[in-house]
C-alpha cells in the first residue's frame, strides 16, 4: 500500500475547529519546486485564482489573498476600513477579538455584547446604530468559540440604512462552509483563513472587498504598509503577490479550488456542510439529549461548519476531548471560559457525515 493511500485511509478523525484536517491528495501538492514569485508561472498561478475567488466570495468586484492568519486581515478590516470608531458585535472569544483590535489600532470601539452562544439580532443592531455614532460595523459571522450563526444577511439589511457604514465581516468559519453572499447582501469585507473550511494548512488569508470600501481606504492615510487593503487590491488584480507568498500553500489552494469544482461547486460544498450540521442535529435529538448533551446555540443560530455542546453533568469538555484523543479521534474542548463546560466539533473542509457518524459514535461510547 502506497504511502498516501494508508493516509487516505486514516483521514476523517481529526475534528478540530480549526486547523482542520488537510486531505492526502491535497498535502501531496505542496511538496512541488518552487517558482519565481515575480514572473510567468506566478502570473498563471494567481490568474487561475480569480474565477474561483470570485465563486467562493460570490462577488464580481475586489478580492484579495494575503500571506498571514486571518487574523491579519481582521486588522486590514480595522486599519483600512475604519476611519474612528467602531461597533463591534460580540457573542464569543472570535467576536471580542476584532474589538480589541480595533482598540489596539487606536479607534474608538463601541461594544454590543450578547451572552455566549447567542447573536445580535437585527433589531439590536438598529438600536445601536441609532444610538452611537459610528463609520463601521465588524461582525462575526460564525463565531467558533460558540457554534453560533450571526443572521448576516438581515444584519447587512440594517446596517444599509446608515448613511457611510461599512460592515466588516470576519468569515472564517463560514466562507466555504455556508452561504456567504458578500456582493448581494452588501458586505463590504469579508475575509476567512486557509486552515477552515477551505481545509488547507495555516497562512493564506482570503478576502473580498466593495468598491466603497475600496474608496474609504484611500482616504486613510496610516493603513500600515503589510496589511494594507489597497495595495493587496491591486495586487491580486495585476495577477501579483503583495511580497513573497508562501507558494506551496499557493498549490494547495489551486488544488482545493480544483477539488471544489470537481465535487460541483462552492454551493454543493455549501450543502454538504449543511448536512453535517443536520447530522449533528439528528443525533443530539435521537441520542445526546437522552445523555445529557445540549446546544449551546439557539435552533435556527447554529453553525454549519462547528457545533458547540454543553456537555452532561459530571463531564467535562477537556476531559472528554483528551480520552477521545487517546482512542485516535481529536474534537476540541470549548473556549476560553466555555472550555470546561461545552466541546466543539469541527466539521468543515473535506470532512463528510459518514466521518462524522464515526466520531459521533465515538463520543456517545464515552458517556454510556
Ligand atoms: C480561527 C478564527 C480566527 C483566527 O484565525 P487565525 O488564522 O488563527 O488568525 C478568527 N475568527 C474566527 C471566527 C476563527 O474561527
């Protein structure tokens, strides 16, 4: 048996929220030579990626592809996108962090929590919007330490009756996972990071930006010189990479896009993370309720890509996750002060309901 054939056969048990698990076929393509970072070969790479960011986005307008975590383009958000104060959403560790940066980049930051597991409704947004006077919005899309759904779409409603508002969007568990719709509801920034549901290894960030945002860049003057939204606009539009980008993860990330169209599509992705979700869902109505698991998020709020759930009396999220980990099955305990209480399941990237069956089954074998 061939190397990544025994690999294929172990793949499916690895359920981190992030990092994922990187399929063999897709590991193999980054041990190609390497190109010159300016010339031919780099202009075919970066050119094949336009079509299908524009389908993972669902945008015709800017894109971008930087070299950091996602996390750098949550500062990008920051630095270019807001000129002095910000209302950040927060319902989670995820939601907290975009805040405190925005504190860390000197902008006045305006708080709108909600209790861990929860979402800010539209109705709450408005009120805010109406309340302090702010030139952007950031928000989290599906906030990972919580398993919760913001309702992007009807936020993106509101926020478009403030006159100048942008509404930044970190995506980085939702793009390639769900729907994620930034030119038809609006969104002026989104961005998500290669180790998700794209299912790459960490240190690609991908975005895509509105032209008014493009726009409110230019009139910042300190956006900082690595993360900066306008150079990385026009760089992806000339076909170029900003500095030296880490070019395995540049294959990586051709093959998935490959692969995703192959398996039909970023919508067919989409569903299949959406049947994962309704997988979860069925169990924890035939069996983990009856063990004493509950969602932490509300029906209706959940994630399509991780989901987060209380544990039963006398279990703890840590524990549970490391005797999993010593049968060969990895899942994550919660977050931050969720971490005893609740674990996450992390089913996004190329994992499917069948793998995720197996660890279902798994987890319900430690309780009984
Ligand atoms: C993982 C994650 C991040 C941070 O990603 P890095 O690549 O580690 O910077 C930000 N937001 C959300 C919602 C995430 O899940």
């Amino acid at each position: 048996m061939s190397v990544s054939a025994i690999m294929t056969e172990s793949f499916g048990k690895f359920f981190l929220p992030g990092p994922t698990e990187v399929h063999p076929d897709v590991l193999a393509t980054l041990s190609q030579p390497m190109i010159a970072h300016r010339g031919r070969e780099m202009d075919e790479l970066l050119g094949g990626m336009r079509r299908p960011m524009k389908e993972l986005f669902r945008t015709q307008k800017f894109l971008l592809l930087g070299n950091c975590a996602a996390t750098g383009f949550m500062e990008m958000a920051i630095r270019s996108g807001v000129r002095h104060r910000v209302l950040s959403l927060v319902g989670g560790a995820f939601g907290e962090r975009f805040a405190a940066i925005g504190s860390a980049c000197g902008r006045d930051v305006v708080k709108l929590n909600v209790p861990l597991g929860k979402t800010v409704e539209p109705d709450m947004l408005r009120d805010a919007l109406t309340r302090s006077d702010v030139d952007a919005v950031t928000v989290v899309h599906s906030e990972t330490a919580t398993g919760a759904l913001a309702p992007l779409e009807s936020l993106a409603e509101v926020v478009k009756d403030f006159d100048d508002v942008m509404l930044l969007v970190d995506g980085v568990t939702s793009v390639a996972g769900s729907p994620v719709e930034t030119e038809k509801w609006g969104l002026d920034f989104v961005f998500t990071g290669t180790q998700k549901a794209m299912a790459l290894p960490p240190g690609l960030a991908l975005g895509a930006a509105s032209p008014r945002l493009l726009e409110r860049a230019q009139t910042i003057p300190e956006r900082g010189a690595y993360l900066d939204l306008v150079t990385h606009v026009k760089a992806f539009d000339n076909g170029q990479p900003t500095n030296t980008p880490t070019i395995p993860l540049l294959y990586g990330l051709r093959e998935q896009f490959k692969r995703i169209d192959e398996a039909g599509g970023i919508e067919a992705r989409w569903s299949r993370h959406k049947d994962m979700l309704d997988t979860v869902e069925a169990w924890m109505a035939d069996r983990g309720e009856k063990l004493g698991f509950s969602y932490l998020p509300d029906e209706e709020r959940r994630s399509w890509t991780v989901s987060c759930l209380n544990v039963p009396e006398g279990y703890s999220g840590r524990d549970l996750s490391h005797s999993l980990r010593d049968k060969g099955w990895t899942l994550a305990a919660g977050y931050g002060e969720l971490r005893p209480s609740t674990i996450r399941i992390g089913h996004m990237g190329d994992h499917t309901v069948a793998e995720l069956e197996g660890l279902l089954a798994m987890l319900e074998a430690e309780i009984e």
